[in-house]
C-alpha cells in the first residue's frame, strides 16, 4: 500500500499527491475496477497546510515559439490497432521545453473516429487519473465503447497516454519481485526497526526510479504534460481542446487551461484535485476522505447478512476497530493466500485491498466476501486481489507502470509532506484523528517522496484561467480519494468555473449511474450549455 494521489476510472487515487496508499483512477470495464489509485499530486516539504493564495499559474503567451514549430507542425501516422474501429499513432515532444533541441519524448495516442451523423464536434480527449493511469487502455477498454453513444457519434474520441506513463516510454523503477517487496512493507511501524525497515523500501523505490529512469525523472511534471496536450491538440487538427479528465485527470485538464485558456473548448474536470493545498494538507485531505468513504461502508455493511464487522445495530465506530483489530491480527500472522509466489496476507496487503474497495460502492460485496475470507476462514487470496488490483499487478508478477509513474510526477509536481520519519511521528495523532482505521498508514505513506533524487519543480498554485469558456467541476460528496471540498476550491478559483454536485459515495460521478448527472454533463458536451449554477444531482 505504498504509493500515492489521486487519481484513478475510471482514476489515480485519486489518488492525490504523495501517499503511496493512493493511487490513480480505477479503469471500469464490465462494472469492475480495474486499476489504480495509490498516489495523488504531492505539496510542500515544510509539511505545512497553508494555501497558495498569493500565487497562480500564469498563462503562456499566445505565439508558439518558433524552436517549437516543428512539434506543432508534426503530421500523425495513424494505423489499425487493438480492437476494431481503433488507431494509433505515435508522436514527439521535447523532453525539456527550456531547451527543445536537448532531445524528445514519445507519446503513445489512440482514436476512435466518430461513429455517427450529427455535425461532427472535433476531439474529445480522455483522461482516467493517476498519475500514472493509462488513457489508452481507459479509451479502449471503457470510453471508446462506454461513452454515451451520441458522445461517440459526434466526437472522435482520442487518449494520449502522458510522458512517463505506459505506452509513452514509461518510467521504470523495480522489477515484480522488488515491487511485491515494496507493497508489502510495514506502513504503521511499532518500532524503530520496523521504521528503519519503511525508510528502507522509500529509497530502494527512489534509488530504482533514479536508475531506471535518470533523464525521464527529470521531465515528467504535470505542466509539462499540460503543454504537451496542447501539441496533441494541433496536430488533431482542433482549434480547441475538448477535454474530460476524472481525478489526478482534472488536475492535468485545469493545468492546460491555465496555461492556455484561449484555447479550452468544453473541458469536464471530475473528481477534482485542489491545486491550491500543500501535500500535507492533500493528504490529511483524503485521509478524512476515506474515513468518510468508511463510514458509508460500516452502516451498508452491518446491514447485510455477510458483513464480517458486526451486526445490526454496530456503529460505524465498532466497525472501524473490528477492523483496525483484524489488520494488527494479520500485522503479527500474516494469513495464506495460495499466491504461487508465496505471498501471504499481512497488514500492508490487506489495507490495500481495504482502500481499493472505497473506490466504488459497487465494489462493497466483493469486500465483504474477502473480508469474510480472511476473517473466518483464514484464507486472504480475496483482499490480495483486491491489492493487486489496485496496484495493477498481473497473475504473472508483473506490474505495470502506475505505480512509478505515479511517484515520478507527484514528486516532482510539489515538495514532499514529510522530509522525515521524526515528522511523521509527530503529524500521527492529526491523523489518525481523522482516520482511525486509515489514518497512522497513510501518514507513514505520506513519506514516499523524502528521499525522492529529482527535487520538486512545483508548489501549490491557484488556478484562474482567465479567459476560457465555461468548465464544468464535478464533485461527489462522499469521494474518498478526491474530496468534495477539493472541487468547490477548485470551481471558485476558475474565472469561469461551473460547479456540479453529486451526493452519492464513490470516487467521480460522470457514467457511475446518475441519470442526473449524465444528462447534466452530456448536455454541455454536445450542446455547449454548462449545469445550472448549484446543480445537485443524487
């Protein structure tokens, strides 16, 4: 359970910036999360939670530089690729916008053209989240069959997966074996061998990354991505970009706006990020997400037959420390899994699986079914799928990208929460305040970026883009990875910023089942006509 933010499908944990429980948006296909979110953005090496307030993104001028000519100039080869209907094609972007001849990127972008009649409406680019989520597989696997179906017949529907992440020559940091070690590190130590043991795991992860990885690390931040989504857009052939971004995504979305606000066409930001807040105060931030996520959880759970965790009638409370109880069991004896590589259930493992779960109250009766597993007949393989799951590990060992990805940019984007082990132990009563059941592991979590070999390009920033049309916030009220109050920040600090409410748990609102807020967001796709100011939908 090691790795953080925002984001992500949908994406990523949201995860947010720098815990490493927290990862990116979860990949939907047939109603199942697929992937991730252990990590989020990242924030302020002071650890202190104040906000941005006298400090905004600026735009960039409205000339392309002429040294950057030939990357908006770059006609794409598109060719047949994965399922029917789609294409691919490959592109470059300077590693390093200060210096565009020092070398290039590629990225990995995918399409699939419009299905119908109706006056064609461009592109529409996706993003699930992450950092680190891959938006080709998220086209493939989800939106590009999915979306709304008049979405799909008037829209090209394109994902380009970002620098650093999957097919866009990824970063690489450990292999499966060294990452099985990682997630399976004690995150709330007793001790301070066991301390020693975590700070351990945070370098090796860091020293492989820097190895792995040495140029790539350096160039991999949020603005730069923005920029090269403004490079996409071009060689699309649109004017503007038509952007849905879920999680970590929204945060990638907000970014180009505010740096080319002239140029946003109908942008959807859901499950938003707050720009604005330290890493600190992101973590502290989504810790009280997952105990509101929690909550929800214990009162639908004591009300089924199968809930492991008490009966009718529990509280929430007694929930939370039959499960807090259960984890320290498997602290001392991890639990059998049948896992070929011999992997057993121990805390780390199982709190994984925990937090996947609050992604998506669909997800709530398979919980219950591992939880139930593990809990009365002494067998973990269900919470470990779970685990694996969330941190995209295949039945082969191998992981993919996320995870390191996932660090790269959080990382860099903003200066660690905590620089060392002694912080930590002093921000442990904050937070386990917040979350009793989550709390002490996501503040050790939150130590992830401390021994990071790239420092930090970014800090917390508001976000105005002056300028741009109406774009749509989206906010659930009980997300756990991206909490409610991020997207009111974020729609009160865009110039045109137009915010949609959902009251429901789960992490995003936009294809989860609300006629509401589909209609609400379709809406403003296809017609340009953004929600009503204090939309709600439930």
């Amino acid at each position: 359970m090691h790795t953080r933010r925002i984001s992500g499908p949908s994406r990523r944990p949201c995860p947010p910036r720098s815990s490493r429980l927290l990862r990116p948006l979860h990949l939907r296909t047939g109603g199942t999360l697929l992937a991730a979110a252990a990590l989020l953005v990242s924030a302020c090496s002071s650890g202190t939670s104040t906000t941005a307030a006298d400090a905004a993104l600026a735009a960039l001028p409205g000339a392309t530089p002429s040294a950057l000519a030939p990357y908006y100039e770059q006609k794409l080869t598109w060719h047949s690729c994965g399922a029917a209907g789609f294409q691919c094609a490959t592109m470059k972007v300077p590693r390093d916008y200060a210096k565009p001849a020092s070398g290039d990127v590629g990225l990995a972008v995918a399409r699939k053209k419009a299905t119908g009649r109706g006056k064609p409406l461009g592109s529409l680019l996706v993003n699930p989240g992450g950092p680190g989520g891959s938006a080709i597989k998220y086209l493939e696997q989800f939106a590009g069959a999915g979306y709304p179906a008049e979405i799909r017949a008037r829209y090209n529907m394109v994902a380009v997966d970002p620098r650093g992440v999957a097919q866009s020559e990824p970063v690489e940091c450990l292999s499966g074996p060294q990452m099985d070690a990682y997630a399976q590190t004690d995150i709330t130590p007793d001790n301070q061998k066991e301390t020693n043991q975590l700070v351990a795991a945070d370098k090796r992860f860091a020293e492989g990354c820097a190895k792995q990885s040495p140029e790539l690390l350096r160039h991999v931040s949020t603005v730069e991505a923005a920029r090269d989504m403004d490079i996409v857009r071009a060689a699309l052939g649109d004017k503007k970009l038509n952007y849905v971004g879920a999680s970590y995504g929204t945060f990638l979305g907000a970014t180009y706006a505010g740096l080319f606000p002239d140029r946003v066409g109908r942008m959807v930001l859901d499950g938003a990020m707050d720009p604005s807040v330290s890493a600190r105060k992101l973590n502290e931030d989504q810790t009280v997400g997952f105990e509101t996520a929690f909550q929800s959880f214990a009162k639908n759970c004591v009300r089924q037959s199968d809930c492991p965790l008490g009966g009718p009638g529990t509280s929430p409370a007694k929930v939370g420390r039959n499960l807090k109880a259960f984890f320290r069991k498997l602290d001392a004896s991890p639990l059998p899994t049948g896992d070929a590589s011999g992997r057993k259930l121990g805390e780390a493992l199982a709190t994984t699986g925990v937090i996947a779960a609050m992604y998506d109250q669909a997800t709530w009766p398979q919980l219950r079914e591992a939880l139930t597993e593990a809990m009365d007949n002494h067998n973990g393989a269900g919470l470990l799928l779970l685990s694996d799951t969330y941190y995209e590990r295949g039945a082969d060992g191998k992981y993919s990208n996320l995870m390191f990805a996932n660090a790269a940019v959080n990382c860099l984007d903003l200066p660690p929460a905590f620089t060392s082990p002694q912080q930590v132990q002093k921000a442990l009563p904050t937070f386990e305040k917040e979350s009793p059941v989550f709390g002490e592991g996501l503040a050790w979590a939150s130590l992830n970026c401390a021994y990071w070999p790239v420092k930090a390009t970014g800090r917390p920033h508001r976000i105005t883009a002056k300028g741009a049309p109406p774009i749509v916030v989206v906010g659930t009220t009980r997300d756990p990875a991206t909490p409610y109050a991020w997207a009111r920040s974020l729609a009160s600090q865009l110039s045109s910023g137009r915010l949609l409410t959902y009251d429901s748990d789960g992490h995003t609102a936009y294809n989860r089942g609300s006629k509401c807020i589909d209609a609400a967001i379709d809406a403003y796709l296809l017609r340009g006509t953004p929600p009503a100011k204090g939309k709600r939908c439930s």
